[in-house]
C-alpha cells in the first residue's frame, strides 16, 4: 500500500488548508479557484487525479476542473459523463447525509463516512470511516478507467445559496452542485484525517462557489438595469423614437431574437396602416403574396 505525505502532520494539513483558503479568496473568478482547489489537493494526496465533477440540470456531468500528476491516468477535463452514472440514491445520500466515499480495489471495499444523519439530516459526530464490500459494477466503472482507489467527496450548497429563485417563505431545498474527486492508479489507504481535511477543503469550496453564484446574479442584475437604462434612453430623447435602435436594445438585454410590431393609431400615427422591425430569425408570413404577418392572424389579435 502507499500512504499519503504529510498524513501524520496535522500542522502540516492546517497550513496548507491555510494556504488553500487564501489562494481561493484572492480570486473572484470560479474556474481559476476550482483549477487551484484541485492542484493543492492533489499535491497533498500524492494521487494521480484530482477533479472537480459539475452536476447540470438535466443530471448529466461534466469535469469542469483536473490536476493530473502524470500519464498515468488519462485527462477527463472537459469531458461529459450520463446521469446514470450516479442513481438517484447515491445523489439523495450525498446531500443528506453529506456521504463520502472511499474505495479501495485491492481490498474490494467501499468506505462510507456520513457527516449528517441519512435519516434526519441533522450533523452526527461520527468521523470514522465503516467499510463494506463494494459494488461490483461500481468496482467495474473504475477498474475501466484504469482507477484502483477513489476518494469522493459531495460539494453542496445550503439555503439561499442552492437558488435565488424561491419564495421568501420557503426555504430553498440544498442543491447537489458537484463532486471533488481524487483518482489513483494504484491502492492505497485513507485515512480518516485525510478524508477530514478534504471536507475542510470542499466546506471552504462550497462558499466560494456560493459567493461565485451571488457576484453572477449581481453582474446579471446590473447589466440588465444597463439594458433597460439605454431602453428608457432611447424612448425618451427625442419626439421621432428610431424604433430599430429600441428593438436592437431590448433584444440584447434579453440575448434574444426580436420583433416589434405597430399598427398606426392616433397616439402612434406612421407613414402606413403597420410598421414591422426585426432582429434575428422571424417567422414565416401568414400569405406570401399579400405580404400577410404573423400578427394579422385573427387567433394572433
């Protein structure tokens, strides 16, 4: 078996996670905190892969971020990886019972070490890591990509930091962001500090991550103030409103196709009886030869 550097230097671990903590925060931008999250990790470890696994909202997942120490195992950066590749029990067990795994294919055995109760949810002073036979598909799945020990441990965000969008008199279930990842070509042991400094690792992972997605909705939020100031602008500076400028306007601030469609009224007199501007891909006309818009159908009106 190997063992990991620096297992026995707690010292060791609390200045590197120092260290770690430091980096992260020195950056507002997620990707370049992922990339040197998983590089520290892995010079930890001593282990051939360390990666960050992004969940999507179709389930799927993708390797956003990769440290490889050397060819022994191939790159899966950027790399897209099916839903069911991790069921639905295993997604539930990571955000409720926050449950790491360790796997060992030398000993074809699997240890689990929850930090919250699978029952209640509710955070359990049990560190130690209980082993049980391992899966023998999940055995196959790593034994394919060439894996002979894994550590995995689930990234998830809490409350408002799992979504934005929820009523205030609801509070936002935790959301499964991702997984942190490391990969050997070889068996080796954890132990239980080890797997407890990469939790310190992933818990200041996780609101970094939060912070990254509140500066986006933040970013998001003035850009469309910016938008719909220049909207406004537009309408506003003078009596004969160039129509295409609006359009061209409001269409980028929604990162859309656009139409606008007027049909001459008192208040809104033209030239003639409708006056169509367009930006990006239109509909088909209602009569080709009548020059009929989508706009004349009567169910339309």
């Amino acid at each position: 078996m190997l063992s990991f550097p620096n297992s026995d230097h707690s010292f060791t671990q609390e200045t590197l996670l120092l260290r770690i903590t430091n980096r992260i925060r020195q950056s507002l931008e997620l990707q370049e905190i992922l990339t040197t999250t998983v590089a520290e990790v892995r010079a930890y470890l001593g282990t051939d892969r360390v990666k960050v696994y992004q969940f999507q909202p179709d389930g799927h997942g993708i390797v956003i971020a990769e440290s490889l120490s050397s060819d022994r195992l191939p790159s899966l950066l950027g790399l897209h990886f099916p839903a069911d590749d991790i069921p639905p029990y295993a997604r539930e067990l990571f955000v409720r019972a926050r449950q790491r795994s360790v796997v060992d294919l030398s000993t074809h055995a699997i240890g689990i070490s929850p930090l919250n109760c699978p029952e209640t949810g509710d955070l359990i002073d049990q560190t130690d890591i209980r082993y049980r036979p391992v899966d023998p598909c999940h055995q196959e799945y790593l034994m394919a990509m060439g894996v002979q020990s894994s550590v995995v441990v689930p990234i998830v965000l809490e409350g408002e930091a799992a979504g934005p969008y929820h009523p205030p008199s609801l509070q936002p279930p935790n959301q499964l962001w991702g997984l942190l990842v490391s990969h050997h070509a070889e068996p080796r042991s954890v132990s239980e500090t080890e797997l407890q400094f990469i939790q310190a690792v992933v818990d200041q992972v996780e609101v970094v991550i939060a912070q990254s997605i509140l500066l986006d909705h933040v970013r998001a939020q003035a850009h469309q103030e910016s938008n719909i100031n220049q909207v406004t602008a537009l309408l506003q500076t003078s009596p004969m409103v160039n129509w295409q400028d609006v359009l061209q306007a409001a269409a980028s601030s929604l990162e859309a196709d656009g139409r606008l469609y007027l049909v001459a009224s008192e208040q809104l007199p033209t030239e003639s009886p409708r006056e169509i501007y367009t930006i990006g891909e239109q509909p088909a006309l209602l009569d080709s030869i009548q020059q009929r818009s989508i706009e004349e159908n009567l169910l339309w009106q």
